[in-house]
C-alpha cells in the first residue's frame, strides 16, 4: 500500500513545507539508491500560499485550470484524470511530481462548504491513481480548515513538525486530538500520528527539558 504523509500544524511557520519538499525529495533519493523499480513520489501542495509548489516547481502561477482547485471542482467521475492532468514534474528531481497550489484554494473551502462529500475531494481522485507513486507527501496551511481536512482524510501517516519551544508543545496536544477527531469521525482507521518533528533546533540551547515532554 502506498503511503501518504500529511505535514500539519495549525501553528504557522513551524517547518512543514520545508519538511514536506524536503522528505518528498529525500524518498526519491532513498528508493532510487534502493534499487526499487518505481522512486516517484507525488508532493500535494494544499496550501494556497503554494510555498512548498513554488520552491519544487519554480513558479506559483498555477490557477483554475493546473492546480489542485481544478481536481476539487471536477465532476466526480473525471477529477481522477484532471489530477493526472494537473501533475508537474519538479524542477529538483525528473521522479519528484508536483500537484500545485493556487491562490484559489482560499476561495475553494468557501465555494466546497456545504457540499455534500466536500471533505472527499483529495481522497477519492486519489485513490484511483495511488498506485503510479511509491509515496505521497501533502503539504498543509497553517489552519484547521477544510483543506486541511481534506489532506488529513486522503492521508495514512500524519507527521507534526513542531519547534522545541515550550508552548509548542502544549499546543501539540491539540493538533494530534485534531488528527484523531478525523480518524475516528470521518472513519479513517488507517490514519495516525507517526511522528513529531523536532524543527529549527538550535544546538546552542540546551533543548533536553522540551525533548524529553515531546517525547511523553
Ligand atoms: N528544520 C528547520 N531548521 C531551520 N529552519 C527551518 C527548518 N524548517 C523550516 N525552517 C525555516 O523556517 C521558516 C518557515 O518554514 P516553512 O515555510 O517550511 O514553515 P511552514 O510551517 O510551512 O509555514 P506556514 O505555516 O506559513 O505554511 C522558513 O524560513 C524556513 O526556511
Ligand atoms: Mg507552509
């Protein structure tokens, strides 16, 4: 089963588009030394700032009819094809695939609410073409929003990039009761926390008290 990897906090700047690119690139390398016969990897960018689209693909001019709010809009029986149309190859990596953000997405949750199956709208397309990737990475805003919802719905391994600062992890707790809310609510057994990633750790300040309460 292909894996999807959801980076998400609500708290801004935390690292999760660093972490995201950067753990996207790093299984493209880590399957290609493997020797394994499929290294792609597809980056979904959620969030409509596009950070993590415009230091993989060079550019954030993507919009209604190339990004990620295009698949949300389609009818259900073509929005599979329109992600495959979608898709960019990155500039870092010929085996790094990139379904951009735009500055639509913002509009999107308003134009989605209500709608019945809105929260499907990444999960569904997703599934029927999971098999062409050995791993998936999403990108997320920092909110719990709709979008954010949606990449927590079509993933399988949330991980919580976190500072090791103290109210950082106070907040944490939040962040995983939200992650569990979706597992148990929207009936997504295969959805968990696997990890908390320590970001911006500066070897300078002895961080030891904060790790060992991330660690409980
Ligand atoms: N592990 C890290 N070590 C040091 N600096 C980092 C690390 N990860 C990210 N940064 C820096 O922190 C800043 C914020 O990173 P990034 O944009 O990835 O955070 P974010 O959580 O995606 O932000 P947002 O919530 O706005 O989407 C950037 O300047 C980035 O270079
Ligand atoms: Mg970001």
């Amino acid at each position: 089963m292909t894996r999807v990897f959801v980076f998400t906090n609500h708290k801004g700047g935390v690292g999760k588009s660093t972490s995201a690119t950067n753990t996207a690139l790093g299984i493209v390398g880590m399957l290609r030394r493997a020797g394994a016969p499929n290294a792609r990897v597809l980056l979904i960018d959620t969030d409509s700032q596009a950070h993590a689209t415009l230091v993989t693909t060079g550019t954030k001019d993507y919009g209604t009819d190339n990004s990620l709010y295009t698949v949300l809009m389609a009818d259900r029986q073509n929005a599979a094809q329109t992600l495959l149309n979608c898709i960019v190859q990155s500039t870092w990596d010929a085996d790094l695939h990139v379904l951009p953000a735009s500055p639509m997405l913002e509009g999107a949750e308003r134009e989605l609410m209500g709608i019945a199956g809105a929260p499907y709208r990444l999960a569904d397309p997703l599934s029927r073409i999971i098999n062409r990737y050995a791993a998936i990475v999403i990108d997320t805003r920092p909110s719990f929003s709709l979008m954010t919802e949606m990449g927590l719905i079509a993933a399988t391994d949330a991980i919580v990039p976190v500072e090791p600062r103290y109210l950082e992890t106070v907040g944490l707790m939040s962040v995983i009761d939200k992650i569990n809310d979706i597992r148990e609510g929207w009936r997504q057994p295969n959805l968990r926390v696997s990890g908390i990633l320590v970001t911006k750790m500066n070897n300078r300040i002895f961080h030891r008290n904060i790790l060992h309460g991330l660690a409980n």
